[in-house]
C-alpha cells in the first residue's frame, strides 16, 4: 500500500485541508472506513485503476463515514495522477465522472451540476438548525449538488458566520434524515468572493477547513465564477476557485504534497 498525504486549497504554504490518497489499498470497504478512523485526516481516498482506457476509481471515506464526493481530496488525487499523464476519476458510490487538470498554479477538477431530490425548505429550517432563534438571512436557504448535496444558509456578515456554534446533533441527523450533506453557512465578503463555514461533523474540532463541493454548488446555483474563503476560524485559511464554463463548474485551488517517507505502507 502506497498512501500519500496532500494539502488541498491552502491560501498560504503549508495551509489546506489535509487529504490521503491511497493506491495498492484495502478493497473492502469495511477496511476502509477502518483505516480512514484510524488516520484520522479530513478525507481519505482510495484508487483503484480502471481496464485499458478506463478512468481510476475514486472511493471517498472521511473519520466518520464514506462520501459520494470529496473534492479537496479529488485535488490531492489529481495532484498525483496528473504527474502522470492526463487523468479522469470514476467515483465508487455513483458513477460520476471528474475530468482533473494541473496548471502552474492551481489543481481543478470539473463537475456538473446534480440532480438534487425535491426536498420543501420551511423558511424557518436554518435557524433551528443552526440553533439561532432570532437569524436572519441575506437570502433564502436553498440546495444545491455538484456530487454530494449541501443546504446552502447565506447570512448577513462574518461577524454572523464566525459567532455560529450550532447544535451539531441536530444538523447531523437532519442530513441523514433527508441525504443531504450537511448546512454550508456563507456570507458575501466582496465582487463574486465569500467566506463560509461547513457544519457536518459531531466532532466541532473536525470542522471542515475547505469544502470544495460547497463552493461549486454554489456557483453552479448562482452560475458564475466565485471565490470561496475557508478556515480562518480554524487557523487553517483556504481559497477555493470555481470557474463556470457552460455546464461545467471547475473546482480548484492550491494542492501541495506534504514531506514524508513516501508513506509505504
């Protein structure tokens, strides 16, 4: 087993959520999820090489749970693959396919918009939710997919954002409740740039420092180019870039591999 460690989205060198990518892995995804608990890094993913002309294989797993889609992770993956030679992934779950590409300063894989299941949004959701009474939004929560579907919560500033300390056992149990993947609260902080916060963990110490599938669903809902500010909060500043180019939605950012001893397994 191979396992390398990345950081995806950093706004800074040594910055970024942290991600393994791992070849000549465990097949089972008992095994899986067991290594990925016990690494304990934001994502884990596991690639498996396809027949001749066939993409690689991508099968997500973050501590707690295995994933659909993980795109700071799928970064981290392209990184490598794309040392190589030009690199498509299949993701293990569903299917989707995510074309990778690796410019001189950024890594991006494109995606699509996704079929979200028809889900009524009361008005009142994201306060309860987000344990807030008397919230008031910038505008009206929505869903939005480009692989693994967030509720999208736009509030009025970061003073907002930053002040959240939501009950993470309700939103945790919502999402499961309805397969959605958990409440993704923003702001506007500038032209087409906003900061945002990832609630989908029990844990408040797992909070997300970069969620990529955020950031491109929302450019996909407001179909144009955006930037997506992430970490502060956790000492960890990240920038996600989503590009839109007709139907698709190019997610990317920094991707710096972190010094190791090859990670041989």
């Amino acid at each position: 087993m191979q396992v390398h460690e990345l950081l995806s989205f950093g706004a800074a060198p040594g910055k970024g959520n942290t991600a393994l990518v791992i070849e000549h892995g465990p097949d089972s995804q008992t095994e899986r999820q067991a290594f990925a608990t016990a690494h304990n890094k934001a994502a884990c993913v596991f690639l498996t090489p396809g027949g001749a002309g066939e993409p690689v294989e991508a099968d997500f797993y973050y501590p707690h749970m295995r994933s659909p889609l993980c795109l700071h992770a799928t970064l981290a993956a392209a990184h490598i693959l794309c040392e190589r030679g030009p690199a498509t992934l299949r993701t293990a779950m569903r299917g989707q396919l995510l074309e990778l590409s690796r410019g001189p300063e950024f890594t991006f894989a494109a995606v699509r918009r996704q079929a979200v299941a028809p889900l009524g949004i009361d008005p009142g959701l994201p306060a309860l939710l987000l344990g807030e009474p008397e919230l008031v939004l910038a505008s009206a929560p929505l869903l939005s997919s480009v692989g693994s579907a967030k509720l999208l919560i736009e509030v009025a500033d970061r003073e907002t954002l930053h002040a959240l300390h939501p009950p993470l056992e309700r939103i945790v149990d919502w999402s499961k409740e309805n397969g959605i993947s958990g409440c993704y609260v923003y702001c506007r902080v500038g032209q087409d740039e906003y900061e945002g916060r990832n609630f989908n963990h029990l844990d408040p110490a797992m909070e997300d420092s970069a969620t990529g599938v955020a950031a491109g669903a929302l450019a996909a809902w407001l179909q144009h180019d955006l930037v997506m500010l992430q970490g502060a909060n956790m000492d960890n500043p990240c920038r996600i870039v989503a590009r839109v180019e007709g139907q698709l939605i190019f997610v990317g950012g920094a991707t710096e591999s972190v010094p190791s001893d090859a990670h041989l397994l």
